[in-house]
C-alpha cells in the first residue's frame, strides 16, 4: 500500500491556521485521486521530536547501534529509538506534505528539529570522506509538497530573499535525494479574517495543480 505522509507544523487548531486548512485540502485532494494511499498524520507540535546528543552518534549523522546503544542508559536508547522511527517513517512515504507557517523568515523550530533526525547516514543519505554526500532516497518517486503561509505578499523577486525557509526545505530534500518537490504558499493572510481567508482561496484554487504534479510509483 502507497503511503501519504502528512507532516503538521502549526500550534494553533486547524480552524485557526492557513497552512494546515489549505495542507488538509491537499491531503484530502490525494486521498481523493489516490485512494490505495494510506495516511499517516505527523503533528510536530504533539510528537516528541528528540534533541540530537552527541552520545547518540557513531560517526557524523550516524547513529550508535548494537554494543554502544546497549550501553546507553534507557532514556538515551529510547531517544534513539524515536529518531530511528521517525526516519522510518518518512522513508516509507511515498508522498509527504508539510503545513507550516514562514516564521523569522524561515518555519517554526519543531521542523527543523525534526529534519535533524531524518537526515541520516546510511539511511537518507550518505557520507564518504572526500565526496559531498548522496541523496538514498531517490530508490523509489517520491513527492514532496511543501505549503507555507505568511502575512504578507512576497514579490517573485524577493523570494531568495524572504522565502528561505521555502529554499531550506527544497534544498534538503533533494539532499536526501528526492526529486519531486512542489510549493504552494498561502501569501497575504494579514491582519484580519477577510484577509486571510482570500489568502486561503488563492491558494485552493492552485491545489489541483499542485496534485497533479505527484510521481510516484505505481502498482501494476
């Protein structure tokens, strides 16, 4: 079975935030066009995302295992259990989608805690001494589809400029080696209800676009 991937970055209830009620019209989108697709549902502001510690790697972005986890206090190995399940995870999907709001110029804290714990030796990339490393998720198609809201409208222009949590995130994905990344930003949700709520149907109104840009591999 296809697997969708649903990645929420938002405090606020669904009701309340532009991103996720223009992610979950996307999701809801695939599910319709996709139905062999099954959803997992990642809330980053409910999920314990661990902080990475030194004591957790064998080599750099490699994670310690067998004898030297055996070693750890528990905690740790649990730690380290939750990293690798959150690797898993996102390994396993076939299509990813991110709901996040642009804040400081890039997204919220969470995320960026929790690409620290999917990027990994061996297991989304790879790291050989003298080489830049290579992306191992380019095994399979995959789509990525990443939906950002901010305040205000930003300009083509200014993009690199503005959006460089957008430019971060399609970056490490192909990193990771996947080449299929799709946007689609929520601009100009303002100060007021009206203002958002325009923002929000501009957006819905490119979510049929933006769906049938997924690639991935299909069952014969």
């Amino acid at each position: 079975m296809k697997k969708l991937l649903y990645i929420k970055v938002n405090s606020k209830p669904e009701a309340q935030s532009a991103s996720l009620q223009v992610g979950r019209q996307v999701v809801q989108k695939i599910q319709g066009m996709y139905p062999e697709f099954e959803l997992e549902e990642l809330d980053l502001y409910k999920t314990h995302i661990p902080r990475l510690q030194a004591q957790y790697f064998a080599s750099r972005n490699g994670l310690v295992n067998g004898i030297e986890l055996a070693q750890l206090p528990s905690k740790e190995q649990a730690e380290i259990k939750q990293i690798i399940g959150l690797c898993d995870q996102f390994m396993a999907a076939d299509v990813i989608v991110i709901a996040a709001p642009m804040w400081s110029l890039s997204f919220p804290a969470p995320l960026k805690e929790y690409i620290d714990c999917i990027v990994q030796d061996e297991r989304t990339i790879q790291i050989e001494e003298g080489k830049m490393p290579k992306g191992l998720l380019d095994n399979k198609p995959r789509t990525v589809i990443y939906v950002q809201s901010s305040g205000g409208k930003i300009p083509m222009l200014l993009n690199p400029f503005f959006n460089k949590g957008v430019n971060y995130m399609k970056d490490i994905i192909k990193l990771m080696g996947i080449k299929k990344f799709e946007e689609l930003l929520v601009d100009g949700t303002g100060f007021t209800e009206a203002e958002k709520a325009e923002a929000i149907k501009e957006a819905l109104e490119k979510v049929d676009e933006v769906v049938d840009q997924i690639v991935f591999k299909k069952e014969k």
